[in-house]
C-alpha cells in the first residue's frame, strides 16, 4: 500500500511539473509545450487524481495533491533564486534562456517530421 501511495506521489510530482514548466517559456515555445507536454500532463495528473481518491482516502488523496503542488512550486522559487543567483548579467541569462526555448522547438521539430 505504501508503495502504490509513493508512486501516486512521483505521479502528481511528476505530472504537477510539466504543468508548471509551461508558464517559463515565452508564447512561441509555450504552444509547442502546451500542445505536446502540458495537455498530456492534465490528463496524467487528473488521471492520478482520480487513482488516488479511488485507492486512497479522502484525505489521504489530498494532502498528496496539496503535497505535491507545494512542493512543485517551491522547488521553482529555490531553482529561480539559484539561478538569478548565477547570473549576474541578466541579459545574458535572457539569451541563455531564448537559446533554450529555440532548441526545445527544433527538437519538437525534428521529432514531428523526421
């Protein structure tokens, strides 16, 4: 039982932080994201929502989901102050950033057509 209550757990984790992904790139990137990951991640956290309340209790099943998107949300804030931390030209870190979303597309590109 405490297996299947961990892996519903990573499920919510899992799925919460590609969700939450999505609001870090800019529109052109962002519809790619929400088009292939974003919407698969509803389903998967709904769907885990769902595995939850019929597997576990009530509030078991909502302290996880509570759990999780705490957790989420505060590893992005630690990840955004280490980062801003890092770079201490922000220009720089702005062109780090386009660099990273202009590859996330021609990755998407590429998986799509070839």
């Amino acid at each position: 039982m405490i297996l299947k209550y961990i892996g519903f757990l990573f499920t919510l984790l899992w799925s919460y932080t590609f969700i939450k992904s999505q609001s870090i790139f800019k529109k052109g990137s962002g519809i790619l994201i929400t088009l292939f990951v974003s919407n698969i991640s509803w389903l998967t956290f709904i769907a885990a929502c769902f595995y939850g309340f019929k597997n576990f209790s009530f509030y078991q099943t909502l302290l996880g989901i509570v759990l999780s998107i705490i957790l989420v949300h505060l590893a992005f804030v630690r990840i955004s102050l280490y980062i801003n931390s890092k770079f201490s030209n922000k220009k720089y870190l702005m062109i780090v950033k386009a660099g990273i979303e202009y590859l996330i597309i021609a990755i998407f590109v590429y998986y799509i057509f070839f």
